[in-house]
C-alpha cells in the first residue's frame, strides 16, 4: 500500500508530507517535497501508542503543539497515516465533528524536516478530502439528514413573516420562561406546540445580541437538547452526532438571522426524534432507554423483567405489541447499529465481541452476517475504493 501511486498523488496535490506507519508505529514510507528521512522522535511514538490505545470514535486524531503546530492522524486498515506538520490557522472548534485534539509538546513534532512547515487555512476542507480520498464518504453529511434539514429550515421560513420578526419583543427576564415551557414541550414530542412556540416567539430576548452570543447561545441549547433526547431514549450516537452537525453549522451562520433558523430546525428535528418514542408507553420506553444504555452488557430477557418488575410473559407480550417484534430481535439490532460505527472506526472483530457483550467473535461474526448479509471484515472494506 504504501508504493500505490494514487497515495503519491495525494501528497503532491495537498503539498503536505505524508507518514506511513504499520500497526507498530514501525515507518513504512514518507513522501516529501525534499529528500529526507523523518525522524519519529520517541515522544511522539508514545503519544501515538496512547492514542492508538483509546481509539476514538472519530475519524482523525490531531496533535497540536503550544505553537499551533499540528499532525493529523488517520488510522485506516492496519496502517496509521501522519500528514503535516502544518500551521493550523483556524479554531480548533470548527473541526469537532471531524477531530480529537491531543495537545503534544512542541519536541514531540520536530521531526527534522529541512523544510517549512505548511499553512492551513482551513483545516477542516483538508480533513474532509483526506477521509473522502480513502473511504468515499462525506463524513457524518447524510443525505437523509441534510434534506431533512432543508424541508424544516423551509417550513420555519414559510410559517414566519418579516412582520412577525420585527414585531418581537420580550423582557430578558422572560427569556428563561420561554426555555423551560419550550423544553417541556420538546420532552413531551409535542411538535405542534413547539411548532407554536417557534412561530410566536423565536426567543427574541436574544434576537438583537450580537453573533457570537447567539452562536454561544445556540451550542448550549444544542447541548441540552441532546442530552434530553437521551434521557428520553434516543440513541445516544444519534444524538451526539446530530449535536455536533448543528454546532459544526452554526459555527459557519454569518448572520443572527442564519443562527435563529438553524437552532430552530435542531429543535424541531429533536421533538420528532422525542416524539418518536412518547409515543411508546412509559414502561416501553424505559425498557428501550435502559437497552440503549446497557448494549456492552449481555441482555436477556430475564434481566429486563427482573429490572422491571415484570414476568418474562408479560414483558414479551408488551413490548412485541407496540414495538413489532421481540425484545432479542431489538436488542440484536441495536447491536449491529452499533457494530456498524465501531467497524468504520477499524475497530477489530475481537473487540467489538467484547465491547458489545457476545460470546466471542464467532458468534459476533454469524450474527452480523445473518442481519446485514456480509461479515464484518466484507462490511469493513466494502465502500472503500481500492487502492491497496
């Protein structure tokens, strides 16, 4: 893999030195503009042993030095790509959705090059080309998601005239009883009472504060928002993710107007998502929350009932009424959806066995491949362009 041509491209057209590592950080190839070696220095192994160790479920891993000085990590197959260093001359905000960050000292990224070191300007373009480059995916931009967006952003403005927004204005003091009667109906997936909310209100005690504060207002809100979601029983990677795509938005509104439609469309997105499961009765819904949270534990349905309070019969009976299949049919499928985004992350069979509580990765393995109709290895490496 790393002689493949296609790779060599990649490192004239960004103009950044690429590193390549195999899964005992032992260096495999380096393409530079300048003939030279790199010089892994032992600081920067050991912050890349410990980062390996936590495997993150995002993409990139980014080390950034005091000076802003940065290294981006991919891990992908049984190889670890370094690209930079360079200069990021961006907010590190802006690519949250994308990359963790892991502060290094600034030693740990002189890797002797005798060259200097290059200047992002936006940082998060680049990782988005990267991670298409290899898998052919626009990371955590779904097509679903972003039509669902634009059919809600095109509601809000359909229902909201300029009059109405010129016309409101409420006290400060008021703005905490508007939030606390908003995510009252939010928790209850009451959509068309939110949907009023919105259309007579549209929390005007901030509407003339500047854009930051309306971004800053916005974040939090987007944060309360998804930890309501999953209190109520909405899948907790669903949830964080779909935060973390309306902040990544919200940082890009240049107007406050921008920044009053977009936190709109995330409340009502989440009041559906709520609603979805108010929808269930009060013992269904705890049943799906405390599934949610407890997939890395081996769950039967003797366990739930003896959480419950209630017999096997009567548990299997219920929950197959509202929800149209079994509690072991749900439980497997919520396995696999999780399976599914460890394994983007190249998570390896064996661990995910462990993680998600199945015997061993044989069973993992049949289970997968009874449902999704491929095993996790084809799963893993099916929507990847070849280049190996």
């Amino acid at each position: 893999m790393q002689h493949h041509p296609i790779l060599e491209s990649l490192h004239i057209c960004l103009k950044l030195p690429i590193i390549i590592l195999n899964q005992d950080l032992k260096l495999l190839k380096a393409f530079f503009h300048a003939p030279c070696q790199p010089k892994l220095t032992a600081d920067l192994l050991a912050e890349l042993a410990l980062i390996r160790k936590r495997k993150s479920l995002l993409p990139f891993t980014l080390l950034t030095s005091p000076s802003g000085l940065s290294l981006a990590l991919y891990p992908f197959h049984d190889y670890f790509f370094l690209f930079g260093p360079f200069q990021l001359d961006q907010k590190l905000t802006k690519l949250s959705t994308l990359a963790q960050t892991h502060p290094v000292s600034q030693k740990c990224l002189d890797l002797d090059i005798k060259q200097e070191s290059y200047h992002i300007m936006d940082s998060s373009h680049l990782l988005h080309l990267i991670h298409y480059f290899f898998t052919d995916e626009i990371h955590f931009l779904k097509t679903e998601q972003a039509q669902m967006t634009n059919q809600i952003l095109l509601d809000i403005r359909k229902g909201l005239s300029e009059k109405l927004l010129q016309e409101c204005h409420f006290e400060e003091e008021s703005g905490f009883d508007f939030e606390s009667q908003l995510l009252e109906s939010i928790k209850k997936g009451d959509l068309q009472k939110v949907r009023l909310f919105l259309s007579q209100d549209l929390t005007p005690s901030s509407y003339h504060k500047d854009l930051r504060s309306e971004k800053n207002y916005s974040i939090i809100l987007f944060e309360k928002l998804s930890q309501l979601a999953i209190m109520t029983g909405v899948d907790q990677h669903y949830a964080h993710h779909s935060r973390d795509y309306y902040i990544d938005k919200c940082e890009a509104c240049q107007k406050a107007s921008e920044v009053l439609l977009l936190r709109e469309s995330a409340i009502i997105l989440f009041t559906q998502k709520i609603g979805q499961f108010n929808s269930h009765s009060y013992l269904i819904s705890n049943i799906l929350h405390y599934i949610n949270q407890n997939l890395s534990k081996k769950l039967s349905i003797e366990t739930i009932a003896k959480e419950f309070n209630f017999s096997e019969s009567n548990i299997r009976k219920l929950f197959r009424k509202e929800m149209a299949c079994s509690i072991q049919q749900y439980i497997s499928r919520k396995k696999i959806e999780e399976a599914k985004i460890l394994l983007r992350q190249q998570t390896s069979v064996t661990e995910i066995s462990n993680t998600l509580g199945y015997s061993d990765a044989a069973h993992f393995s049949r289970s997968f491949k009874a449902m999704v109709g491929m095993s996790p290895k084809q799963f893993q490496t099916a929507p990847i362009r070849d280049i190996v």
